[in-house]
C-alpha cells in the first residue's frame, strides 16, 4: 500500500479540490503560505488541501501559516 503525499503540486491538488491546475497555482500566488514555491511550482502540504475540502478558505490556512512560521518561511 502506497502511502497517500505529504506534499501535492497544483496539477495534483486541483481535482482534489474540484478546481483546474491554474486556480490552485492563483491560490498559491494570492496566498503566500498556503505553498511553497521549489523548483519552478509550487508544493502545497496536504493537510491544507484537507483543511480546505474540511470548508476552511486558503486565506486563513496561509495567514495561520506566516503566523506560526514567519513571512519568508511559511509552508
């Protein structure tokens, strides 16, 4: 049994949220914290895209994160 990702690019998290690639990528850019930005894409923690299909919006993940991690280190 395959253990289910810690970390999801945009193309991966998008159908888990029922969105496209590009809105998830939008999401990341307009919410620095939500993802980290490695290699040319971006990486978002799997337990956030559980927070947001749990109802939680991608602002209050991303400003949670920039709180507990600080501005230039949150994810």
């Amino acid at each position: 049994m395959t253990e289910p990702k810690s970390w999801l690019t945009t193309e991966d998290a998008a159908p888990e949220v029922g969105t496209s690639r590009t809105t998830m990528w939008r999401v990341c850019r307009d919410n620095p914290g939500f993802g980290v930005r490695a290699g040319g894409s971006y990486r978002i923690p799997a337990e956030h895209i559980a927070r947001v299909k749990a109802g939680e919006l991608p602002e209050a993940i991303a400003a949670e994160a920039r709180a507990k991690y600080g501005a230039g280190r949150a994810a």
